[in-house]
C-alpha cells in the first residue's frame, strides 16, 4: 500500500484544487457601525447546469482515525463544495489532479482550527473526514438536475498517515 503525508494545509498548497476559507490574510471592513468584522469573498461557488442552485446545509460527521485506507475519490461536475466547521477540530482534506487515466496520486491535508475549505468543480477530493470528534459542518454547495457525483475507486489504496 503507498502512503500518503498529511501536510498542514495553506492557501498556496490548496490553491490547485480550491480555496482555503479562513480569517488569517483575508480582505476585512467592519459592517454594522463598526460592529462587526466582515472577511470578504472568501471563496468561489460554482454552479453550472440544469435549474443549478446554491445549496447551504448543515452536516454532523463522525470521526476518523489516523492511519486511514484510502480507496475512493470522487468530483462534482457541475459545482463547487466547501465546507466550513462549526468547532474548531481538525479535519482531513485529500484532493487528487486530474489525469488522462483519472485522479493523480492524491494530496493530504490537515486543517487548523477555523479553517475550511472550497473545493473546485470538478476536482477529485476525499469524503468529509473530521479528526478527534464529532463535528458540524456547514456546506455550500450545487443542487439542480444532472447527476453531480463521480466516484472514482483506485487499484491500489494509499495509506494515509
């Protein structure tokens, strides 16, 4: 089995795949008389196809442990997904390139309390894997006609550590 290393995740390292939502760098104004901190288009939502709307849902996930078999990745064709956590837990973020043949070699990455992330359409990328605990999250993401789930199982797992 290959393995796999997570690596803190950054703006600069994710920036192939998506968007790393946080506060840290991000443009800011104050709104409301100064009382509140707007941080400002953090993220770009896609959405293409048939009656395609902009979803926002709330998902609870149980936690994963690490070392962790990887065997499957999978896109959205017709919109972006991110998702921002709700507690200020880890969780693992796993993003692949696209290939000829498919998904690359994927990438590994774990979060830093109040980070999120936005992946891009039609980017390869793991399930939702929260580390430590159960955790909430809100995701944004595409609703509409056409089927927007591609899963793609590989020959061989990865082990990620």
């Amino acid at each position: 089995m290959r393995e796999i290393f997570v690596q803190p995740l950054t703006r600069e390292a994710f920036a192939p795949f998506g968007d790393v939502i946080e506060t840290e760098g991000a443009h800011r104004f104050p709104i409301n008389h100064g009382m509140c901190m707007r941080y400002h288009d953090l993220a770009r939502v896609e959405t293409t196809g048939g009656n395609a709307k902009t979803l926002i849902s709330l998902l609870r996930g149980k936690p994963y442990e690490l070392p962790l078999k990887l065997e499957m990745v999978e896109r959205h064709p017709f919109g972006s997904q991110a998702f921002v956590p709700l507690s200020q837990k880890p969780f693992l973020v796993v993003a692949a390139h696209e290939q000829p043949d498919g998904p690359s070699e994927p990438v590994a990455f774990v979060t830093k309390p109040g980070q999120g992330v936005n992946i891009h359409r039609n980017v390869w990328h793991g399930i939702l894997t929260p580390l430590e605990s159960v955790s909430d999250f809100v995701v944004i993401d595409r609703g509409g006609d056409g089927v927007n789930l591609q899963e793609h199982f590989y020959r061989e797992p990865f082990l990620i550590r």
